[in-house]
C-alpha cells in the first residue's frame, strides 16, 4: 500500500501567519492516466472532512482562497497564506492514484 | 445541494454482521464513485470501499476484505456496505464519501460499535 508521511503531526501558528504542512509518499503518485490525485481534507472536531485541494493543486471553491496545493510526484504540501481561528482542526492528505486508497496520519493545527 | 445521509450504525457483538446505508440527492447518483471511509475515535481516517457508478467494479482495503461487501441501487440513490464477522477493531464512525478518486463531499457518518 501507498504510504503517506505528512510533517509536522501538530502545528502551533499566530493568527495572520502563514502556515505550510508536507505530505510524502512511499511510491509516486503519477496515475496510470498521467494524473497525479493528490487531495487535502480538512476535519474539525465533531465535523467530517471537508475537501480543500484536490489532484495537487486544484482548489475546492468551497473554501477559502488562502488554502493551496503544491508538489509532483511524492512530494506534496498544502499552504495556508494567512491562518485564521477557523482552520484550527486536523489537516490530512490522501491520494486516489493507486489501489487502495490511503491517507496521512493527519497533521493538528492549533492557533497560538 | 449534494447530500448524503447515512444509517445502519449500531452497537454489535464481535462476530456479529451490520449493513450500512447512504442515501445521496441533489446530484445524479449514478453518474458517480462512492467510497466508505471510517475513523475510529481519536483516530485518522481509514478508506474502507469503493465502487463505481454502475456498480460494476468495487474496491477494498485489506482490513475489509473478504469480510465487507459495497454495492449499491442506482434506483434508490443508495449505497451499501455490508459488514460480516465484525471485530473490535472495526468500531468507527463510517462516512460515505462521493467519488473514489478525490471525494468531495461526505456524509456526518453512522457509528459502528463492536463490543460485548
């Protein structure tokens, strides 16, 4: 199965501050299609996860444009321009290229 | 608006079987994936199943295989996750999730207790 490491697993940002999580993958995640189906969730406590990015850096309308995706290959991260008080919460990535899917060990974001 | 909307999730004894329920509006539910996704307490998420549109092809992680069985009924916008021999470690919250790939929108879950 296809491994994914995200870094740091907790993150401690000052409002209006940026804030940047990385995913690594066991195993490249270029598709048999040439896709690379990266994707980024985010889950507050009690809540499903929500989508953010998906397919490396496409970004979800339904979220805030301070969230972006970045990376190829096996190496990814997510971005977020300027941490407000509503994206504390758990932060995973998870690919869709390879059988079976999987998902990073999530990273925990809390607002200093 | 999308929506999906699961049920089935109980309290069940080790050994024991359970069927999972999602029904999905607002979109044509035929014309997509579905996936099942649980999370135990405290815990990450896990993937669990997948199948496609027609129903023709289904997909599992090796903690459900040979065990759990997705399928579902286009006619009744529903999606299914059978779940045989049911073991402690099994308890979660299941999420039905549209699409296989890079799901996008995701039930609020239905909680599968196996205990004795």
């Amino acid at each position: 199965d296809v491994v994914l490491t995200q870094s740091p697993l907790s993150l401690t940002v000052t409002l209006g501050q940026p804030a940047s999580i990385s995913c690594r993958s066991s195993q490249s995640l270029v598709s048999s299609g040439g896709n690379t189906y990266l994707n980024w969730f985010h889950q507050r406590p009690g809540q499903p996860p929500r989508r953010l990015i998906y397919t490396v850096s496409n970004w979800d309308s339904r979220v805030p444009d301070r969230f972006s995706g970045s990376g190829s290959d096996t190496d990814f991260t997510l971005k977020i321009s300027r941490v407000e008080a509503e994206d504390v919460g758990v932060y995973y990535c998870m690919q869709g290229s390879h059988w079976p899917r999987t998902f990073g060990q999530g990273t925990k974001v809390e607002i200093k | 608006e999308v929506q999906l909307l699961e049920s089935g999730g109980d309290l069940v004894q080790p050994g024991g079987s359970l069927r999972l329920s999602c029904v999905g509006s607002g979109f044509t539910f035929s014309n997509y994936d579905m996936s099942w996704v649980r999370q135990a307490a405290g815990e990450g998420l896990e993937w669990v199943s997948g199948i496609t549109g027609s129903g023709g092809t289904s997909y599992y992680a090796d903690s459900g295989e040979g065990r759990f069985t997705v399928s579902r009924d286009n006619s009744r916008n529903t999606l299914y996750l059978q779940m045989n021999s049911l073991r402690a470690e099994d308890t979660a919250v299941y999420y039905c999730t549209r699409g296989m790939t890079t799901p996008d929108y995701w039930g609020q879950g239905t909680l599968v207790t196996v205990s004795s």
